[in-house]
C-alpha cells in the first residue's frame, strides 16, 4: 500500500502579508497553495475596489465568466465584520495585507510571491529614511556652525537677538490679550463660536423638507462602512422615529436590535416583488403611499399605483422605499 503525498505546508504569512519561515510551537501550518495569488474558496481576502472598497471578506464560491467574456468571472464573497454575503467582480478582491493592487491582477501576472513587491517598497523606504537622517544630521551640524560664527562676532550680534526676542515676546503678549478680549466679549454676548454652543446648534439644525427623505416605517439598508463598527454594513431595518435634522431610530430586522442613525448613513430598500406596498420619499408625490407594479434595475426606475386616485406613475428607486405599515385605502 503507496504512502499518501505529503502536503507542502508552510508558515502562515504576517498581517502585513510578508513571508514568515519561523512559527510558533502551537501555531498551525496551511497549505502553499492557500498563498497564491488570487481568489479562492475559503481563502481571507480584501476589497479593493467597488462599493465594498475596504472591508474584509471570505470567499464562498467562485462564479465562472460569462459566456463570450474572457475577463475573471464573479465571486461570491462574506463580507467582515457583518456577515453579509455579496457578489463582486473578481477583479475587485485584493490580498489581506494589501490594500491596492488587485489579487486577480497580480494572478493573472503568474505571481505566485504576492509579498515581492511589499518587501521592494519597504527597502527603498528605508533607504529614503536613511537619506532623509543623512540630510538632517547636515543641517543640525551647519546650524551648530552658524551659532558658533554668531558667539564669536561679539555683543553687537548678541544685542540684536536680545531686540529680537523682546520683538516677540511683546507680539505674543499682544495676542494673548486680544484673545482674552474675544473670549470675554463671546461669554457676555453668548457668541455661538464658542465650542459647547456650536455643537448645540449643530445638534439642533434642521433640514429642509426637500432634503429629509427617510419617514417612519419604511425600510432601508445600512451604507456606512463605520456604523456599529462594521457590524452593520448592509443590514436592513425598519425607521421607527425621524428627527428633523435627520436622524432616526432603526429597528435592525436579524437581531431586532435598536440603533441610532443618520439619513446619510442609510438608502431606501426597493421590493422586487409586485404588489408590495411602497412610500414615495421624494419629488412631487413625496409622502404618498401605493404598491409596486414593476421594478427596471436597467433603467433605475420602478412604476407604483398610488393609493386614493390610482394613479399610475413612474419613479427614480431612490425615491421609492418599501412601506411596512399597513395601506390605508381611504387616501383621497
């Protein structure tokens, strides 16, 4: 009976993606192949491009091209923190400890050393360093020449620095009483500029109807990369309250979790099934309630019955949200 092949396993790479060739005592191997280049089932990557630009992922499945196309296909992908799965180009995924060049460029290349081109840029980095030491440590020594030059001149040198200083120091105190003139005036005249009243007053801004899209009950979609720290990338949720400088309070639909947001932060969720009930958000028909008759992802439009009249109208899918309350029919 044969011997089974021995699997070619090495040191997992750093977190900035270098070759490591020591490991530690508890610390697994993974295969070599997991190190190529490129996209691959179940292999840590990063998002370099696209609308995901940024966020860490997992490769779930890889979809092959179109038919006809001879560039990379798709990949479905997990994105991280939030677990969200999505589909991206292939061209879009780069390396973990790489944040620009593509993997499927750097594959289609024939590199298997994704890490060459990292060490290159951090060599002549350092050599940069080391020039840039070089040049200070000459301007420290000709500014230490030119202090001894000064001292041996003699006092009419010395007096002018003196002069100098005075110059100066009679300018700072100049500034600092103008300073304490425009806080005092600020504390009795309630100046808005100071820091606690300009952050009230941006607290309590409020927004032009015509730019205050997001309404109660009507679903939308997390875009904020930063929002719960990532974790909530891409969720969806229920608006339960809206203030007027647009923030609101979201009912998150996985975990029924509350989270405080910003209209900036969200964009409105479209069904894709007809007869779905719908609000409009924006234009001329802003507030009015209907259902969904047909969505076009190609013309980025949707067509909705408005309730009451029944009319029939046709709309931009950023000004359409699904309503998750109940229609009232009697709308005249």
């Amino acid at each position: 009976m044969g011997d089974k092949p021995k699997q070619d396993l090495v040191a997992a790479p750093a977190a900035d993606g270098s070759v490591r060739h020591r490991v530690g005592l508890d610390e697994a191997l993974v295969p070599r192949s997991s190190l190529v280049a490129g996209p691959a089932v179940g292999k840590a990557m990063r998002l370099v491009a696209g609308r995901h630009e940024g966020l860490a992922c997992m490769v779930k499945e890889m979809r092959p091209a179109a038919e006809g196309s001879s560039g990379p296909g798709r990949v479905l992908v997990e994105l991280l923190p939030s677990h969200e799965v999505v589909e991206v180009a292939a061209e879009e995924l780069g390396e973990r400890g790489d944040r620009s060049r593509p993997a499927a460029a750097a594959a289609a290349n024939g590199s298997s050393r994704p890490d060459k081109q990292q060490r290159e840029g951090a060599r002549e980095g350092s050599r940069d360093r080391d020039r840039d030491r070089d040049r200070e440590q000459e301007r420290h020594k000709e500014r230490s020449r030119d202090k001894d030059r000064d001292r041996n001149r003699g006092g009419s040198d010395e007096q002018r620095h003196r002069s100098s200083r005075d110059r100066r120091s009679r300018s700072r105190s100049r500034d600092r009483d103008r300073e304490r003139d425009r806080q005092q005036r600020s504390s009795r005249d309630g100046d808005p500029d100071s820091s606690r009243q300009r952050q009230q007053h941006q607290r309590q801004r409020v927004l032009p109807p015509s730019q205050l899209w997001l309404a109660q009950l009507i679903r939308v979609r997390v875009v904020d990369k930063r929002l719960g720290g990532g974790k909530l990338y891409l969720k969806k949720g229920t608006v339960l309250d809206v203030a007027p400088d647009g923030s609101c309070e979201l009912r998150l639909e996985d975990s029924r979790q509350v989270v405080a947001a910003h209209q900036e932060q969200l964009e409105t969720v479209v069904p894709k099934e007809a007869g779905a009930a719908v609000m409009v958000v924006a234009g001329q028909h802003k507030g009015r309630r209907g259902r969904l008759l047909q969505v076009s992802l190609a013309s980025g439009a949707a067509a909705l019955q408005l309730v009451g009249d029944m009319e029939v109208v046709r709309l931009q899918l950023d000004d359409v949200a699904q309503f998750m309350g109940q229609l009232e029919e009697e709308e005249f």
